[in-house]
C-alpha cells in the first residue's frame, strides 16, 4: 500500500502573510494527522508548484522554515515547480529563481543529492523518477519548456527533450506492473478557449496523448480550483488541487489523500479547520 497526499500553490511569502500564516497551520496538522503511522505507512507529499509567491530567495528560505517539519517528521516529500517559482507574478521566468528553487527546494529541502551536483541544472533533473512500493512517481517541470520566451502570461510547457523521456520512462514501466503517478503544475487541458492560454500546458495535448492508458494519476494544480475526472482521457484519476493554503466556502482548509493499493485506488478528501 502506498498512500500520498497532494499539497499545491502554497505561494510562501517573504514576510509572515497569511498563506505562512496558514501554510504553518497544515503543517502541524499533516504532523499530528500521521504521528501514529508507521513509517512506510506515511503518506508522500506531493507539492505541485507555485511554492513560493515570485520566486525570491527570502520566500524560499521561509518555504524550507515552514515545510521543515514534513522533512523533520519523516515524510518522504517530491516537488515540482510553477510558474510562480520562477519569477515575478508568475508570468516572467528567471534564471536565478530557476536555481533558488533547486537549491532550497530540491537541495536544502527535500535533500536531492544529483540536485546539488555543480553544474546540474533543472533540465537535468525532470522528468524526476521516485519508486515507492509499487509506485513510479513521475514529476515533471511544466514550466521549463517555454522559460526562453520573456513573458508567459502564467503558461507552462513540459517541452521536447521531457517528453521523449517520459515516452521511455513509461515505456520500460509498461510490463512491471507498477502503478504509476505524474504529477506537475499547469493544467493538462483547459477549454474556455481564453483562459487555455494562461492556464493549459502549451503542449498539452502532446503530453495528454503521451499518458493515455500507461498511468494511473495525474495531479496538477496552477488554477487554484479543486476538481476531479475520473476514466478521461484514458486516465483512471485526474486530480486538480484547490490552492492548499486557501480556505474553502465552509472556511475549512482541504487537500487530496490517495491511497493505492494493489488495484485498488481510493481518493477521498481531507477538510480541517
Ligand atoms: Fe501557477
């Protein structure tokens, strides 16, 4: 059994606002949620990007101080960033908030030793491939691909040399009767036609196609709205998280918890004051 919860959009500013505020708060309840399960038992962490609010260095040194505990806990946590990661308002892509997210998230956080290596940069790291039991968890960096265009207007891409990777990362996987999980930021189809610009993958469909019948989830976040689809696009579960740090109309906080186990998948979401 492998369980793993999906946290996203956290937007961790530079000074105590309140997404710190609150971020803090789901922290100690995720800590005290999941004090009693043993060890294997605890659920991954999955942080679907926009961790930080632009992608400066004193919003990822309070992102490492606030998601600590996870690490301090013994949580096994994987990341992947958003467009907010790199840079102003999500919509200007840096090179220097490029490297503070694999220096603080990848490096100082979650402890990635390849994400230290001199001269490894985040092209070299995404895909990202984790095993846990009978689980390939693939994180993929969907804003890169477009990152050498100045302005976005907030979209992503997972780009070329990503994909063909992932097309042999899925194609090796076919035959191990492993489930498989991919997560990432934007959103892997949008069809109001004017918002698909600032909120669908530019390569969407390309990375749609590339997942049809070989994985079991698909978790994005980057809208800030919760939804669910299950058997779409030949995919058992498409999970979009809400912006985890904000509250639902109940004023309660929520986020996905999935628990896989052999070929039985069960999703259920956690509300909490
Ligand atoms: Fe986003």
């Amino acid at each position: 059994m492998v369980k793993f919860i999906q946290l996203s959009d956290l937007h961790i500013h530079g000074s105590e606002k309140e997404d710190n505020v609150n971020c803090r708060k789901i922290m100690d309840f995720i800590v005290n949620k999941y004090s009693n399960d043993k060890q294997n038992e605890k659920p991954i962490i999955l942080l679907t990007g926009d961790i930080t609010d632009d992608g400066k260095e004193n919003q990822y040194k309070n992102a490492v101080d606030i998601l600590k505990p996870l690490v301090d806990n013994e949580f096994k946590v994987l990341a992947t960033p958003g467009n907010h990661d790199y840079g102003l308002a999500g919509n200007i892509y840096t090179e220097k908030s490029q490297q503070l997210f694999q220096d603080y998230i990848l490096g100082e956080l979650i402890d990635i030793p390849k994400a230290k290596q001199q001269g490894i940069k985040m092209e070299d790291i995404y895909p990202m491939v984790t095993i846990e039991g009978d689980v390939l968890f693939i994180g993929l960096d969907s804003v890169v691909g477009n990152e050498d265009e100045f302005l976005h207007f907030a979209s992503g891409e997972v780009g070329k040399p990503q994909r063909k990777e992932l097309v042999n990362i899925l194609k090796t996987n076919a035959n191990s009767g492993k489930k498989v999980v991919v997560y990432f930021h934007h959103h892997p189809f949008y069809r109001n036609l004017f918002k698909k610009i600032v909120l669908e993958m530019d390569d969407a469909k390309k990375v749609l196609r590339i997942l049809a019948g070989l994985v079991d989830f698909v978790c994005f976040g980057h809208k800030h709205v919760s939804d669910i689809w299950t058997a779409e696009h030949n995919i058992d579960w498409i999970l979009g998280s809400g912006k985890t740090t904000e509250r639902n109309d109940q004023y309660k906080f929520q986020y996905r918890e999935v628990r896989i186990d052999g070929d039985n998948n069960e999703v259920s979401m956690i509300t909490f004051k």
